[in-house]
C-alpha cells in the first residue's frame, strides 16, 4: 500500500504510488480501518443509505484500532447542503462527532463546506472523480483551523478524489497537517 494515500502499488519496490509522486496530496497521509467489502461495506451501507444512525458509534469505535496522531480537531467531508437535506444526516459528521468526543477535541462541522452539488462519484472513472469534485468545497472561518492539526474523517475512499479535494482547500486556509482517515477503502470496479 502508498505510504501516502493507502493505494495499493503496482511494484513491490516502492512505497508511493505512482499518482502521489506525480500530484502530492495536501494530506500527510491517509488510512482506513478495512476493505470497502463484506460486513463493513454492509455496515457503512445500512448506515448511509438506511439511516440506521445508531452504527456511528460502534462505526467510529473501530477506527481506535488503527494508528491515530495527535491534532486539534475532526472535521467531516461536508454533504451539499441539498444532499444534506434529502439523507437528514451526514454519515462523516456522526463518524467524527464521536471520534473527536473519545479523543477529547473538538469537531468543526460548518468550517469546510461542500458549496457545489455534485454528481455522486459512483461509477466515475478516477479522472471524471477529481473533474466532477473539483472546486466543489470552501472554507468558512479560517481562522477555526489556521495552523492546527486535524483529522479529515469520511467514511469510504475509492480514489482519494474527495479526500484530495478537501485537504487541499484545507492546507490554503492553512491548516498544518492533515491526516485522512476513513472507515474503508474500496477499489475502482
């Protein structure tokens, strides 16, 4: 796997895949509990699309058994606020919502915004991801996260494309480190 994004790599020599030599992502690094498949993939679906709610808790509860660095605060991959309104709940926000309480900081859900409504990403191509995403976030009060340490939280990343996006709007409003971290990585069909 990438040091950097999580992505598997095409050589057993090398520890950075291919698309963080040639585009370095704003993130120092990003991790993931699992695969984007059996009982998570099930879970992380009941949670998001049938809105059992009650899963964030033990969902967040699982990402304790990776590795997590020491920062400021969590901050969710933001829904659009039309998405928003249709799901009643971002799925991310309840993820880091107890996350940020077990670690004892704060959450900032209104300070990355997603101001674009964008098509879903499933079932783009890794490019038609970072086009259809592109210039899709912005910062509201900057001065929340200037030269703090946070964790970018979402629940599934398949190309980074999202993850990309957001932690460079980030690192511009100048945050200090950024560390991605999701439930589960799942591979291009």
């Amino acid at each position: 796997m990438c040091q950097r994004c999580g992505k598997p790599l095409v050589s057993d020599v090398s520890t950075t895949c291919g698309e963080c030599l040639e585009d370095e992502p704003a993130f120092l690094y990003a991790r993931s509990f699992g695969l984007y498949e059996g009982v998570l993939k099930k879970a992380i679906s009941l949670l998001k699309f049938y809105g059992i709610k009650r899963l964030s808790k033990p969902l967040s509860d699982i990402i304790f058994r990776i590795e997590i660095p020491r920062v400021d605060a969590v901050i969710p991959v933001p829904l659009h606020e039309k998405r928003l309104r249709q799901r009643e709940f971002n799925q991310s926000a309840l993820i880091a919502k107890y996350l940020a309480k077990s670690l004892g900081i704060e959450v900032l859900l209104n300070c990355l915004v997603k101001i674009r409504d964008t098509a879903p990403q499933v079932g783009l191509s890794s490019r038609n991801r970072r086009e259809n995403i592109k210039k899709a976030f912005e910062i509201r009060r900057s001065e929340m996260i200037e030269r703090k340490n946070i964790i970018l939280i979402d629940d599934v990343a398949t190309t980074g494309a999202t993850v990309r996006e957001c932690s460079g709007v980030l690192k511009k409003a100048g945050v200090e480190n950024i560390y991605v971290i999701t439930l589960a990585h799942g591979m291009m069909e």
